[in-house]
C-alpha cells in the first residue's frame, strides 16, 4: 500500500452507512456494521495513488467509501488492461483476505479516493466476542466472489459463442 495513505480508526455513523450499504450489509445487522466499525481503518488516497499491487500480499479487505478504484493486469511492457471500475460500496481485496496469496491485480485510485480497511487479524479478533460477525462477513465475501465468478463465466461462454460463430476471424 501507497506510503502517502494514511490509516486512522474511524467510529463514524458515516462509516458505518458504507459498510451498511456495502455487500457486507445484507449479511450483517445495523447493530452488527456499526460493531465492525470500531475495527476499521480509513485510508485516503490521491489520483493514481496504488492501493494494492499486483504479486503483492495483503490482509485487508477493503469497501470503497468515496471515489473510484481501478481494477488492473499488467499485459507487459509496462502496459495495463482495466479489468473493473469499483465505485462506493465495493469490496476489494476479497482473496487475499481470505488466503494470504500474492494479489493478482493492482488496485489504483482514479481520482481523489477514500477505502475503509478490515484486517484479517481485526476480523478474526471477533471469533473471541462475536463470532457471527466472522461468519457473517465470510459469508458476504464469498457470495461476492461468487457473483464476480458467475459474471466471469458468462463472459467466456459469450466470448467463445463469439469466436465460434465467426470461425476465429475477430
């Protein structure tokens, strides 16, 4: 993560609206995102600011607040391709919360951006005091992931009844 990002706890009703209109949401209680609050971090980041880079680890599942984050591959040569737009309520960062394994993209600010952060150790913290809050937010991600997966697939099946009907001539 970006050095010129600074990270402060922030116990808001303002926050806790993100996280109630986040995917992590329609899992939780009111009650419950306003708990999740206390353990969250926000992160301010500048135009073309990297939140997360790609083959980097990191442990925070991430809900943008403010802003637009792009999604990104590098296709070589110092070249990008745009893979997503996320706006206020996303999440990011949902795989390497769950597995700790080098990120696959990167994560860069478009524009002035503001992301609350989740830590893995945050979160697991609450399986002393709350375990429904883990399961819940587990639970949200997955079905997250999900939904990104189901649109993947739909994709490849367009693309190859695309390359199919025109016999591999683009």
């Amino acid at each position: 993560m970006n050095e010129q990002s600074a990270g402060s706890t922030i116990p808001s009703a303002a926050e806790a609206s993100v996280i109630i209109n986040s995917p992590l949401g329609n899992e939780l209680s009111e009650e419950q995102c306003h708990t999740l609050t206390q353990s969250v971090r926000l992160f301010c980041l500048r135009d073309g600011d990297v939140l997360i880079e790609e083959g980097h680890r990191n442990d925070d599942l991430f809900i943008v607040v403010d802003g637009t984050l792009e999604v990104s591959k590098s296709i070589g040569g110092g070249d990008h391709i745009t893979l997503q737009l996320l706006r206020i309520g996303d999440m990011a960062g949902e795989l390497g919360f769950i597995d700790d394994l080098p990120h696959t993209a990167d994560l860069k600010a478009i524009g002035n951006c503001e992301v609350i952060a989740l830590s893995r150790a945050d979160l697991e913290a609450f399986l002393e005091t709350d375990p429904e809050i883990v399961y819940r937010v587990m639970r949200a991600i997955i079905r997250t992931v999900h939904g990104i997966l189901r649109r993947m697939n739909m994709q490849y099946v367009e693309m190859t009844n695309y390359i199919s009907k025109t016999h591999d001539h683009y």
